[in-house]
C-alpha cells in the first residue's frame, strides 16, 4: 500500500495509537526499502520478533563488528532457526581493520576518545553506511528510557547525514513492556540480560552495570562524557525538513 506524500508528524501521528505490529505494518506500506538495524538486544529482539509475527516487509540486518561477545553471535543463529527469518551480516572491511590496528593498536580505543570513535567509524559506520545503501527507511529499536541522550528520541525523525527516514517504533515503550512481550511471544535473548548487562554491544567496551546505575551505563564506562554513543544515533543539527516525501 501507497498512502502517498505526507509529512514526517503526519507519520508519527498515524503510527501514535498503534500496537508495535501495527506500525511495522504502516511502515511495511511505505515506498522503497525499509531496513532495521539489530544488536540482538532485548528492545532489537523484541522488534525482529514483531516483524517475522507480522510479516512486515522490513530487512534485518546486522554490524558484526568482530568484537561481539560469543553468545551474541550465537543469538545471531538462534534467532533465524526459531523466528524463520534472515539476518544479513554486514562486516568491517578488512583493509579498514588493518589500517585501524596498525595506527592505533587492536584495542587502542580505551586510550582515547578520537581512537574509540575511529574504531566505531571502521567497525560500525562504514558497515552501517552499505546496510543502509538505497533504503528509504531505517528502523531501529532506539527507546528513550534507555538513558538521557535518548530521551528525547522522536518516533519519526530525518536522518540529515544519511538522507533517509529514521523510524524509531519502540521510542515511547517502557522496558516493562518489552520484557511482557518477549516473555508472552518466547523471543529469543541474550544470556547476557540475566548476568547484569541491560545493554549489549561489542565485548570489550561492554560491561555489567551495578544495581541502580542507567542502562546504558556499562557502554564505554571508561568515558566521562554522559552522553557517549557509538555515532549510530547521533542527531545532526539540520532542520527536518517537512517537504521530505513520506509515503
Ligand atoms: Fe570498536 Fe568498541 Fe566501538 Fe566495538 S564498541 S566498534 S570494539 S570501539
């Protein structure tokens, strides 16, 4: 289904009242190729699983960075056998590693941030940018519980960088929700939830939070900068353009 132009609040006013099958299914409807993004998390879990229950036709893909833990690729497997569907695997380049070890050292991110952010650009951004070539939409499982810098995270926004529109269908639902639906659904999770860490990325710059902390607490805990991100995320400073077709 072609619902025609429409704007970007006209969307994430339609998408509001709507269960999160629901939305994947209005974003199914939309013109050209949707993509969602998965770190195999719980939110990222519970969404896969909402698109192979709905049908809605969304490619799963995936940044194996080749710093993941093993039960997140192991999850990777898991989660196609039980849920019938595909994940693309989308790789750093080896030449790109390569280069990335030999001026930094293989785990030179914990010695600066400008070295952390080189290491997220070689094993993250670029495999991110070919993930994402030719899509119209991109889909993620951004929640703004998650920590402060998500907060305020829109359930429709423009990408500026990568001139696309970034769909985020879980922004206003509670990790108690997520939690329901993964247990009343059986999705598959990451041991790792049960063992303290709410949020999963690669091995080396992930670990369990103490009781109390924000979820996102044990992401480059080395930091100091509160709102510390990978760069998947991150808001560019151009306006949203309302002339931008949504269809
Ligand atoms: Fe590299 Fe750590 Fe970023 Fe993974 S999270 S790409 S290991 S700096």
């Amino acid at each position: 289904m072609n619902t025609g132009p429409a704007n970007i609040a006209t969307l994430a006013v339609d998408l509001e009242p709507l269960s999160l099958e629901e939305r994947l299914l209005r974003i199914s409807a939309m013109a050209g190729r949707k993509v969602f993004t998965t770190s195999l998390g719980i939110e990222d879990q519970v969404l896969t699983a909402a698109i192979a229950r709905s049908a809605a036709a969304i490619d799963i893909v995936t940044l194996e960075t080749g710093r993941l833990f093993p039960e997140t690729l192991t999850l990777i497997n898991e989660t196609e056998t039980r849920l019938g569907i595909p994940i693309d695997r989308y790789r750093p380049e080896a030449a790109d590693v390569e280069a990335y070890v030999v001026n930094y050292g293989r785990n030179g991110f914990y010695d600066s941030v400008e070295a952390r952010h080189a290491c997220c650009d070689v094993r993250k951004l670029r495999p991110l940018s070919r993930a994402l070539e030719g899509a119209a939409v991109w889909v993620t499982g951004v929640r703004r519980g998650q920590s402060q810098a998500r907060a305020d995270t829109p359930l429709v926004e423009w990408d500026a960088q990568r001139r696309l529109l970034k769909v985020n269908p879980l922004a206003d639902v509670d990790l108690p929700e997520i939690r329901a639906y993964a247990q009343d659904h059986d999705v598959p999770l990451n041991p790792l939830h049960e063992r303290g860490f709410p949020s999963i990325g690669c091995e080396p710059c992930t670990r369990a939070i103490k009781p109390g902390e924000p979820e996102r607490a044990g992401r480059w805990w080395w930091e100091q900068d509160q709102k510390r991100e990978c760069g998947l995320h991150v808001k560019t400073a151009e306006p949203t353009p309302q002339e931008e077709p949504v269809s």
